[in-house]
C-alpha cells in the first residue's frame, strides 16, 4: 500500500462518502445557519407584533377600531412569516414552484372546508356582509357576532328557548363557509330598526275606530325617536342600494275574521329592543282598552245547546253556554253567582 493512499480507500466508496460527509465542517455550519435563520425569522415576526400593538393602541382609542387593527396587523404579519419561513425552508430548491403546487393541490384536497372558510372570511372583510357588534343569522342559527376569525365566526346566541330574539348567554361559533351554503340575515345593517306588528281581533260589536285609535295611540309615545333614529339609517342605505324609504310612521291594517275585526298595528323597532317595545305598547293598549266600554276583545267562540227531558213531561227550556267576548275588567274573579228560586210550578213538579 502507498504512503500517500487516504484512509478512506480501506472502506467502500458509498461509506467513505458518508463518513466524510458527517466529518465536513462545512455541513454543520450550514445547518447551524439554516437553524439561525429560523430562529431570526421567528424573533422578527414577534417583535413586529409587539411594536404594531404599542403603535394601535396609542394611535387609536376607539375599541372597534383597536379590534379591527389588531386583527388586519396579526392576519398580515401570520402571512409574512409564512412566506419568510417557506422561503427559508425551500432555499435552493430549483423546483419551488412545482413543490408549492403538489403542497397546495394536497391541502386543497384535504382540507377544502378550511379553505372555504378561509375563502368566506376574505369574502366577509372585503364585502362587510357583516360587522362585529350586528345581529346576523345564518342558517339556524342567530346571535351577535362578537368575533370574526379566519375560520369561525363567534356570535352571542339570541332566541333558541328565549322568546323574542333576546340572548342566551351561550356563545356559538359558524365555520365561514356557511355564508356560501346558507342565506344570510342581517338585521343591523345600515339601518338598526325593523318592522313589528301586533295582531289584536274586537268584537263585531266594538268600534272599530275607537279601537284603531287606540292602537295608534299607544305607540305614540315612543315612535318620534324611533323615526328620528331610523331616518338616519335608511338614508344611508339609499345611497348605497336600490331602496327607497317609504313611509316609516305607524299605521293599522283592518282585516274581518270569523269571529271579529282584527287590527294589525304595524310599527318600528330597534332591532335589539323588540320585547321592550312590544311590552311598552301592549300595556298602553290594555289600559286604554280598560277605559273604553265600547271596546272588546274577541276569541274564538264555541256554543253549547243543554235540553233536559223527562219522561211523560214537557222538556225544560233548553240552556245555551256561550263565550266569546273578553273584557279585562270582567276577567277578574268575583263573588259567586247564585241561580233563583224555582218557580211555584216547577217546585210543585219536583
């Protein structure tokens, strides 16, 4: 053997390749330095964050705008490090774009909801299908959006077992994809007021106008600072849709039913207050009806004809039980009746 013949020619070629690989400096150094990029990438995208809340929250002092620019910075920043962190990951690769494409054609397949969601949230952001603090519905599900992320939207749950669109307490999340499957409700967009009406029936006998004024009355005392409210609101949606405003002052639709005249009083609402509206006017109404005598509700009526005979006599006068009319002051309870004294001739019969 020569003096001159390297040590790795004693083993084969494959393992002296390998042996001398793990013993080059240079291979350690490079890992040593893709590490160091990672780690200098991880630290700048932490500090960025840290600098860009100091800077929101001395810029600004409205809470919505604090949320919503905490947000945009945090989605920005997340895709920054991203492309950065890929970029350090992938350094020297000749086929960059052909592995980003097998890496993008297996997540779309694998997770094509999240991507939908994601896709929604984009949707969302850039169209103001909805904003935190309105009052959406999407699919089954209502409530107060409270957050809106890549993936879900948090909303404050409203109605379920709680009657009239009042919250739970319970906090639902909807995955984004849902505003592509399902339709959309917005009930504070633009404007925060609806429409609500209440349906009462009268007797045949009652005056109706007497009624209808009632009715009118009744919501009287909120409505110029409802309309006041909701004017401002319409206004806008008039510039930015095909809307007209129509008249928003209540009004009382007449309609004959079988057993009475109903009224529908139609009347503006702020979204969030409904029950608090229709309490205020259902007691307005009660009280007024109270004070009318010529005023009465109306149900459902059923009649009953009772007729007694008894063998080898004349048959008693048939008796009718009937209801049908409601009088408040009449629903209470008050002494008990006590049917007259037999007649002589019908004591004599029995």
């Amino acid at each position: 053997m020569s003096a001159l013949t390297s040590p790795l020619s004693l083993f084969p070629s494959s393992l002296g390749v390998a042996l001398f690989a793990q013993l080059d400096p240079r291979l350690w150094l490079d890992d040593a330095m893709a590490s160091w990029r990672w780690f200098a990438v991880l630290g700048a995208v932490v500090a960025l964050i840290l600098v860009v809340r100091m800077l929101i929250i001395t810029r600004f002092d409205d809470p919505r705008r604090i949320y919503y620019a905490n947000k945009l910075a945090m989605y920005l920043l997340f895709l920054l490090g991203l492309v950065a962190g890929l970029a350090v990951f992938l350094e020297g690769s000749a086929d960059l774009a052909t592995t980003i494409g097998f890496i993008g054609a297996g997540l779309a397949l694998a997770l094509h909801r999240v991507l939908a969601s994601i896709l929604g949230w984009l949707v969302v952001l850039s169209t103001r299908l909805y904003r935190t603090g309105d009052r959406i519905q999407i699919g089954e599900v209502m409530g107060d959006v409270i957050d809106i992320g890549i993936f879900r939207t948090a909303m404050m749950e409203v109605g379920n077992w709680v009657g009239d669109q009042q919250t739970t307490g319970r906090i639902v999340t909807v995955p984004n994809c849902e505003i592509f499957e399902s339709s959309c409700f917005n009930w504070t967009h633009g404007s925060h007021h609806i429409w609500n009406e209440i349906s009462l029936v009268f007797t045949f006998s009652s005056h109706w106008r007497k009624a209808e004024e009632i009715l009118l009355e009744a919501v009287k005392e909120i409505e110029p600072k409802i309309i006041e409210e909701a004017k401002k609101g319409f206004s806008g949606m008039t510039r930015s849709y095909d809307f007209k405003m129509g008249k928003l002052t209540s009004v009382v639709w007449m309609r004959i039913c079988d057993h009475g005249v109903e009224l529908t009083l139609r009347f503006l609402t702020e979204a969030r207050q409904k029950r608090v509206t229709v309490d205020i006017v259902s007691r307005n109404i009660m009280d007024a009806v109270q004070r009318t005598p010529d005023v009465e509700f109306a149900y459902p009526t059923h009649h009953h004809v009772i007729s007694q005979y008894r063998t080898g006599q004349t048959p008693i006068s048939p008796r009718t039980i009937s209801t049908g009319r409601f009088r408040p002051e009449l629903s209470r309870p008050g002494p008990p009746s006590q049917s007259p004294p037999p007649s002589q001739p019908e004591a004599e019969r029995a």
